[in-house]
C-alpha cells in the first residue's frame, strides 16, 4: 500500500475509524463508508451520501458486504501442486511455465483470462506485461461475457467505446426504455433513482424482456417480446421515426454517414412483420413507437439481455440508430445507455482488457495507436494481431494451443459456456496459476499454483463504473495471510520474465499516474478517454482522490460530462455510422429432443458465482437453492409440481433443479439463475447446458437461449437439515447448501436410493453419536441416544411412509435438524433455522421432531426483506389482515422495503396477488 490507504470520516462513535470505498459487486458503483470491528471479522456498511453514484443508497448485497469479512474460506498461502508454498517458489514457477512456454512455442502459447472484479491498475499492469513485453494478445477478461457487445456496437457507431450519459440522465428523462435489464436486481440503486424519480415527475418506464421480471413493477408497458427479437423491433422504430417526421435532419446532415441505408433495412421491418417476429401485439408496439416518437428525452438502458447474444452488437446498434437518427444523444435526459454487469468492467475496457484493444481505449488494429504504445511503453513493437477471446481462449486451451495459463479473479469453470468442455480444457493444461481469494472454487482445483489475492477492503486501487466515473477502492483491513496484490503478483511475474525496469512500481498509485499520462500521451483531443489531469498524481493525493468522471484531461477541473450532443465522434471524419442492422434469430433453435428454450441471469442477492455473497445467510435467505422457472402451461404438460425437482438437459450436460412453477416467462422458456457452482450444488452448474455460440462481432456467448429439455425426477426421498457442518455436495445424489444463521448450513437433499442406514446418514450429516442400538433402522416410533456425552440426538422413524425425522442437541442447544419425507420436504425453513443454536427447552424437544413452530410462535415463512429478514408469512399477514394496500404501508407494519427497497418489487406482487385473489 502506498500513501495513506485510509480516508477518515467523520463518525459518531470518535473511536471508530470510517474508510470511505466502493462496493465491489455491480457496475453501478456504490460509494460506502465502512467502519470494520476491531478484529476485522464483520463491519458497519452504510452508503456513502456523497458519493454521486448512489447519494447514501445501497442495495441488499452492498448493505451486507460487512457479513462477508470473514477469512474462514480464504487462500491465504500460495500453494505449489496442493502444497504449501513461498511466494519465491510459486512466482518461480508460474514465470519459469511461461518462459518455457513462449521459448518453445512463442508468445501466443500464454494466456491471461482476467476479470471485472480486479482494480484499473491491475489491469493496465497484466496488459502492459502480455501486449507490450511478453509479445501476444492473448489476454482476456470475463467482461467478455457481460458487456462485449456494447463495447463493439459503440465502436462501430462512435469510433470509440464512448458511454454518452450520466446516471442524472435516468432522473432528467421523460422516458426511460429498458432493454434485457432487469434494473431492479442487477443494478438496484440506479432502480431505485429512476424509481424514485418516477414518482416525483412521471417518468414513462417501458420494459423490453421476455420475462416479467420485478422491474417491470415500475413498467407503464411491458413487451415481452420473444427472446432474441430486439434487432426486429427497434428497427421497426426507426422506420418508424422516420415515417412519423420525428427524425433529427440536421443532426443526421452534420454528424452522421449512413442513415439512408440503414433505414432501408429498417423499412423492411413494417408493424405487422415486426408483430409476427416479436410475438408482441401490434398495439403495444405501436404504443411504443408512439411513446418514443412524441419524447425528445428518451434514455434507452441497456443491459445483458440485449449484450449476451449472437446477434448481440447488431441489437446495440439497432438501438444507437435510433438515437442517432433523432439526434437523442449526449443531451441531458436523452441517449443509449449500456449498464455493465461488473464494479470495474469499464476499467477494464479503458486499460485494454479485451484481447481486441490496447490500453487508453486505444486499438490494436489501429497502426498509429500501436506505435504510440509502444513507444510510451518503450517496447519495439506490440501484436498487430487481435488476441483470443474467451471462448476462442479456452478452446485453444482445450486443443493444447495454449501451454500455460494464468487465472485472475474468476471462475470459468461455471461462468463459460459448455462449462465441463472448459473444465476438462483446464484439467488438461500442461500449466495453470490461479490467483484468488477464494481457496477452493471449482477453478482453483485444478490449479497447478495457486496465489492468494487481496480482497475488498484490503486492496487499494480504482475502479470505473458504468457512467464513466472513477471511484476508490481502499483498504481498510490489514492483508491476511500471505495474501498479496495482483498488481504486484504480475510485477513480480514480470520481473522474473525479465522486466523488472518496466514494473518497478512502489504502488498502486505509481501504477494509476503511468496510466493517465498514457491516455493523454499524444491525445489533444482525438481520443475519448483522457484522464492526463491525474498523470504524476501524488500517494497522499491518490489516497484521498474523490469520484470524478472522465474524461479529465491535463489542467482541467473534474466536472461531469456528455459527449456527441455535438457530434465529435472519434471516427476519422468525426461522424457517427448508422449501422444496417439485418435481424437473425438465435444461433440454435429448439427441436424435438430440446423443445424449451433456456434463458440464464442473475437473482437479486446472490453476485457472480456466489464467492462473496454465500458467505451470509441473511443473503441465502432470498434464494438457496438453485431453481428453474417454468411456465404453468409447460409444467402441466410434463407432470411438474411446485418443488419438485427437475432435470434440465441439453446436447452438452444436464442440471437437476427445484421447480418455480411462474408466469413470469413465457410459454416454452425457462429461466435459470447463473451463480451455482459444484461448491454449493451437486448439479446447479447452468452454464455446462449453454452452447458457445458467440456474436461473430463481440465474441461476445449467447448465454439467453439455449435448447433444453424437461423432465420431472422422482427421488425415493427428500430431505432437509440444519447443520454445523458443512456437507460437501457431491457426495450426495442431489444436495444444495447454503449458510444459516447461527454458523450453520441449510441443506437440501433427494436420492432415488434409500440409504443403507437413516442413523448413519443422519451422523454423517449432523454429526453427534453413532448409536443404532438407540434406534434401529427400521424401527418405528421416537428414540433417543446418547453416545459421547455431548451430543444427543432424538429421532422419529416411520417406515411406512418413510418418514425419518433428526433433531441434535449439545449443551442445551439445538445443534443439526434433518427431516426426510417421499415428498419434498414442507417443513419452514425459517422456522427450522431459527431454532438451530437456540437454546431448547427438555419439554420442546419433541416438538422440534414435528417440524412445526409450537403454539403461539408464528412461522415466518420464506425471508422477502433481506435488511430486516422479514419472511413472506410476515407480509402476507399485513397485507390480509392488517390491510396494507400498498408498498409503503407494507413497511409501515413489517419495515420490510424500507432500507435498501431491492425487495419492493416483491412486496408489490404479494400485494397484486392478494387483490387478484380477492376479486377473483
Ligand atoms: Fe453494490 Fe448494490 Fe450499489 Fe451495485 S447497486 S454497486 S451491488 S450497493
């Protein structure tokens, strides 16, 4: 760390130290303030009220980054072939595999496969060391699955990978379109300012998405057009614009080339045809047009579902052009705005973490870019050939292209598609380095050498967000471990390749000022990304640097900007270029043998593959298991109740998850969440079901559609357990695990086998005696055993209906519940948990055997509102009985929606479910 890491606060509490950081999960970029305990295990997060991102705001997953502190499953020591090692041996290795590698085959035999959660300056170190010393290309980052598209649809219409907007474009709007973004739980702060800015002024909110997902609780109109459409339906727009004379002639005369043509392709798009591809009705679609055409301050968002496509850069444009062609751009309230999925995706995108770009947002196509790099760089030369992106990666991986490969900071091995391909590319690789928190991920097993990384909270560097401003990382907590920066474990790495000279940076700040005096080398305006103001920035002023945006070149003042109101794109006649956007549908269709179509996203509380976010229970509340959601209709026909368990397939592998049986989709689509992996679920990995197809622009998977079938599975016997230990789930047929509160996990179960013995899987599960003398399998009725003095375990068995009920006790306290049924398991969850580590009384013990909350105690059902953990019995009760009608009064009875709001979505359909039922 250089400098002072911490900026202090003012805190009520004059002992407490408050570091003011930024939330590292989405790409919003919350400013918080945090103040760690004082053994750094937990800490007290607010919003930072300040920082112009968010004002004070969070979401549920920022409000309990405090929860997620603790070191329990952290690498904290290199490890050398699943051994101990020193730092010298491990980087010793990983450049001694490089070396070797390149010596032999060349450069383009390395890889880095980097990530949206490392810092700015980690990532203009990594691409500083491949593209400019080591000689390839080949360096990647996982933003390749996020946002790819956008970044080549904005190259293709403004030379440059421009976000025109600002977030305050959300609030001065008329009209805010969102296209495949469910704003509501993948970037909820800025939800909750258009939310809120709705309310006060009338803001129209329209929401493109086959699924009627919880932002469309704000919805004046909701297209739920068919998945993989939007090319069809925004070219109806333009053609549409231009036929209403809502077009900007002036601004297409002075600023653009390309109109003509592309609205030709457009005029092929009449309402009818349009109607017929999308599947929407002709007057909604017309409503739209209508909406749009008559509001000059319209800003469209944009998000994975328009970005995780074949077709994916041709739907960015799609929407560019119309913005274009009505001069809606850069202007206070009007333009295109893409939302990034990662909290530093955009900094990876300005250092050139795409294996297509150079760093500054410069091009590696581009000769004159290339040679100014190099020579900044002090290197004869950098690739003028594109490196491999993602899937192209690790299919030369899988091939034996690549002969050593380095893992920063992500998990490809459940992000990717046709996950087991990838997985079997890795376990075959003659050499791979993880660098990680996280000790034991389904990619650090197959590591070679593993490194241990920093943290949030205890690394230091910057991040960029998706409105082009660049905030502060700090840390607050002393390294743990052995772990180190990944800044340094690179120049440390370089170092050792022998370019030492060129990475001997005292820190991150030495690092950031390199990288600003690069985006203002030679720049005078002809690039976008200029930040040359922060070049020679001093440690004492990095440590205390506020929010600003770019860009900020030399001697000018922070100050928030817009570009292209005025035309000024980066192309070489300083004109934006209207794109014919041709429609074609999905890379793979559903047949016979794969009739349903899989669609894949996130869910409000859990973040990427869970690394950070399963270390709370308070989050694991919401969801705990992994799940697909299915049409009634759809359900119906293949038998499936709510609960069950279901196996997804496609041509590549198999999940089985637990049935949401939900209108939300449409007829023939399923919707499964991304975050499971091999760690938390025996087969959740939704990812080994996706084919890698890509957009031919972006390279960019199409991760919304793939071909599945259905089917229901039929387990001989379900099961639920509390427990302190922590199962692993692949020891099981089929088992999710989730942490509970207490220290404990929650812990689903099924198999279409019975055990040998219900006692012995009952110990292994829970732990405490080994006692069948006490309950002989296969015996009825409640017994009780007693077997090393601590642990007691009561148990209930009805063979009949193989109905097997545990409850542990230690000391007074319940310590392991597990129930097993034919049937899915119906006992509360909530209430099951809530009585692990509590103390039981002797006379309510048996109680605890029948998986019911006795007399007096209410069941608080399934947790809505992660803030207050309230459960959706809890609501149901204010709504029915106490007469709350609407959100707020909800959180007038309950509190719940009335800290983060990510949960009032949710509240609200309760309520609409309530009325439904009540009319009907
Ligand atoms: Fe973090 Fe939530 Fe803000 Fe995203 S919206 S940056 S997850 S607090």
């Amino acid at each position: 760390m250089d400098g002072n890491p911490e900026l202090h606060v003012a805190s009520a509490d004059a002992s407490e130290t408050v570091t003011k950081t930024t939330c590292p999960y989405c790409g919003v970029g919350c400013g918080v303030l945090v103040a760690p305990s004082p053994d750094g295990l937990t800490a007290r997060v607010e919003g930072d009220p300040d920082h112009p991102a968010n004002f004070g705001r969070l979401c549920s997953k920022g409000a309990a980054l405090g929860e997620t502190l603790s070191l329990d499953d952290r690498l904290l020591t290199p490890q050398v072939d699943g051994q101990p090692a020193t730092w010298k041996n491990a980087l010793d290795r990983v450049a001694d595999a490089f070396s070797r590698a390149i010596s032999a085959h060349g450069p383009d035999s390395v890889a880095m496969y980097v990530s949206g959660q490392i810092l700015t300056e980690d990532y203009y170190v990594a691409n500083k060391l491949m593209k400019g010393f080591v000689g390839t290309a080949n360096i990647d980052t996982n933003s390749r699955l996020c946002m790819a598209s956008s970044v080549a649809g904005h190259k293709r219409a403004f030379g440059s990978d421009t976000v025109p907007g600002t977030y305050a474009d959300l609030e001065c709007a008329d009209l805010v379109v969102l296209v495949g973004s469910n704003l509501a739980w993948c970037h909820p702060v800025l939800f909750q300012r258009l939310r809120q800015a709705r309310e006060q002024r009338g803001t129209k909110v329209v929401v493109i998405d086959p699924r009627e997902t919880a932002t469309c609780e704000i919805a004046d109109l909701h297209l739920a057009l068919n998945p993989g459409t939007d090319v069809a339906l925004f070219n109806g727009l333009l053609a549409h614009l231009a036929d209403a004379d809502c077009t900007d002639a002036n601004y297409i005369d002075r600023h653009t080339n390309g109109f003509d043509a592309a609205l030709s392709v457009a005029r092929s798009f009449s309402l009818s045809r349009v109607a017929d591809v999308t599947g929407l009705r002709g007057a909604d679609i017309a409503a739209f047009y209508e909406l749009v055409a008559r509001t000059p301050r319209t800003v469209t968002v944009y998000s994975q579902g328009v970005n995780q496509s074949s077709a994916g850069t041709d739907k960015v444009n799609a929407i560019i052009n119309c913005h274009l062609a009505t001069g809606r751009i850069g202007k206070v309230g009007a333009g295109p705005f893409s939302v990034t999925g990662q909290p530093n995706a955009m900094g990876g995108r300005e250092t050139g973490g795409l294996a297509n770009m150079l760093a500054a947002h410069m091009e590696l196509a581009n000769a004159g870019h290339r040679d100014l790099v190099a020579r900044f760089w002090g290197v004869d030369r950098v690739p003028d050939q594109p490196g491999l992106k993602a899937i192209d990666m690790f299919e030369a991986v899988a091939s034996g292209e690549i002969k050593a490969l380095w893992i920063m900071a992500t998990n490809p091995v459940d992000s990717l598609p046709d996950a087991d391909r990838v997985r079997a590319a890795i376990a075959q690789c003659p050499f791979v380095a993880v660098s990680d928190v996280t000790a034991k991920t389904d990619t650090t097993e197959l590591a070679h050498v593993l490194l241990p990384a920093l943290a949030w909270g205890e690394k230091d560097g910057t991040v960029t967000n998706s409105e082009r401003r660049i905030s502060r990382q700090r840390a607050f907590l002393h390294p743990p471990g052995e772990a180190r920066a990944d800044w340094w474990q690179i120049c440390e790495v370089a170092r050792r390749l022998g370019y030492g000279d060129a990475f001997s940076y005292a820190g991150p700040s030495h690092i950031f000022s390199e990288y600003a005096a690069l985006t203002g080398f030679e720049n005078a305006g002809t690039r976008d990304l200029d930040v040359s103001a922060l070049a020679g920035i001093a440690p004492r002023d990095y440590a205390v640097l506020a929010p600003f945006q770019w860009p900020r070149p030399r001697d000018e003042a922070p100050r928030e900007t817009r570009f292209f109101a005025n035309g000024n794109f980066y192309t070489p006649d300083g004109r934006a270029t209207f794109i014919e956007t041709r429609f074609r549908p999905p890379a793979s269709t559903p047949d016979e043998a794969y009739p349903l179509q899989l669609n894949t996203g996130r869910i409000r509380d859990q973040w990427h593959t869970m690394t950070r976010t399963a270390k709370t229970p308070r989050l694991a509340a919401h969801y705990s298991e992994p799940f697909a959601e299915i049409h009634p209709d759809d359900a119906r026909a293949a038998g499936i109740a709510t609960a069950d368990l279901v196996e997804l397939a496609s041509p590549l592998g198999r999940v089985v998850v637990r049935a949401v049986i939900t209108d939300r989709g449409k007829r023939g689509s399923v919707f499964v969440p991304m975050h499971w992996t091999g760690q938390f679920a025996s087969d959740g990995r939704v990812c080994v079901l996706v084919e890698a197809n890509t957009d031919p622009v972006s390279g960019q998977p199409e991760l919304k559609y793939s071909p599945v079938s259905l089917r229901r599975v039929s387990p001989a016997w379900f099961g639920f357990a509390v427990t302190s230990r922590r199962p692993d789930p692949a020891q099981y047929a089929y088992a999710a695990i989730a942490p509970a509160s207490g220290g404990g996990w929650r812990v689903e179960l099924a198999d279409s086998a019975q055990p040998e013995s219900w006692d012995q899987l009952a110990l292994d599960l829970l732990g405490g005696p080994a006692s069948p003398g006490a309950n002989a399998p296969g015996g009825d009725g409640a017994g009780n055993a007693e077997a090393n003095g601590h642990v007691e375990v009561l148990s209930y068995h009805d063979a009949a209906s193989n109905q097997h009920r545990f409850a542990a006790f230690a000391d007074g306290a319940c310590c392991g519940l597990l129930f097993v049924g034919p049937q899915p398991v119906a006992v509360s969850r909530t209430w099951a948990i809530s009585q692990f580590a509590s103390q039981i009384a002797d006379g309510d013990r048996l109680r605890l055997l029948a998986g019911r909350p006795g007399a007096g105690v209410p069941d608080r059902g399934a947790i809505i509102c992660a803030c207050f953990e309230v459960g959706q019995n809890e609501i149901t009760d204010a709504i029915t009985r106490q007469g709350a009608v609407t959100v707020d009064a909800v959180g007038a009875c309950t509190q719940a929606g009335t800290n983060c709001g990510s949960c009032r979505a949710e509240l609200g359909r309760l309520i609409h479910e309530f009325a439904l039922a009540k009319t009907g």
